[in-house]
C-alpha cells in the first residue's frame, strides 16, 4: 500500500526529527528516578524503559484500587496482571507534563 508505505516513512522522519527517542529516554529516567523515591510501604520495586514503565506493588497489594485513586486524582494508569500499575505516556510528553504526572502520582501514594 502506497499510503500507508509513505505515512510509516514520514512518521519515523518526525521520531528523528523531534529526538523522540532520546526525549522518551531521558524522560524515563527522571519519572523512575521519582518513583523510586516514593517511600511507600506498598511499592516492591520500579521497573521500565524510556518512557513505558511500571510501579510493582507488594505481592498481595492490588492495583485496581491505586488506578482508581490515580484517576480521580487527574492521572490515567492501567493495572495488570493484578499488583503492576503500567505507565505509558506519548512520546511527545514534555518535561513540565512529567512532572505534573510525578507529582499525581506521588501524592496518591502518600494518600494511600
């Protein structure tokens, strides 16, 4: 398909362009910098890569509950596979916008 082949190639010119990547990279870094800052006795360990990441909570703790709260608190986040709250924001997320995200988050945890 001629179009869909010309989408794909302006698509990877402007993740070029923008740096995208190493936006999502060192974006990552600062939100699981932050998170594993959050002194919460439910929180087993942060995991992630560039700007997909997750809180893993104690074995026992759900997240459905912590989703809930997340999103009445202004932040979408999906639960999985019980106690992992994944986190996966656009690449074209701002370091301002991160922060707001960070700050959401750690507030509900102190909540919590």
């Amino acid at each position: 398909n001629p179009l869909a082949s010309r989408l794909t190639i302006e698509s990877i010119n402007i993740i070029k362009e923008e740096k995208l990547v190493e936006n999502a990279e060192r974006l990552g870094k600062i939100f699981r910098q932050r998170m594993r800052a959050i002194q919460s006795p439910i929180i087993d360990f942060v995991r992630g890569k560039g700007l997909f990441n997750a809180i893993v909570l104690k074995s026992g703790v759900e997240g459905y509950a912590i989703c809930v709260a997340l999103m009445e608190n202004g932040l979408l986040a999906k639960q999985t596979h019980g106690r992992i709250i994944r986190f996966a924001p656009p690449l074209v997320m701002t370091e301002q916008q991160l922060n707001a995200c960070c700050e959401i988050i750690e507030n509900t945890f102190r909540e919590l």
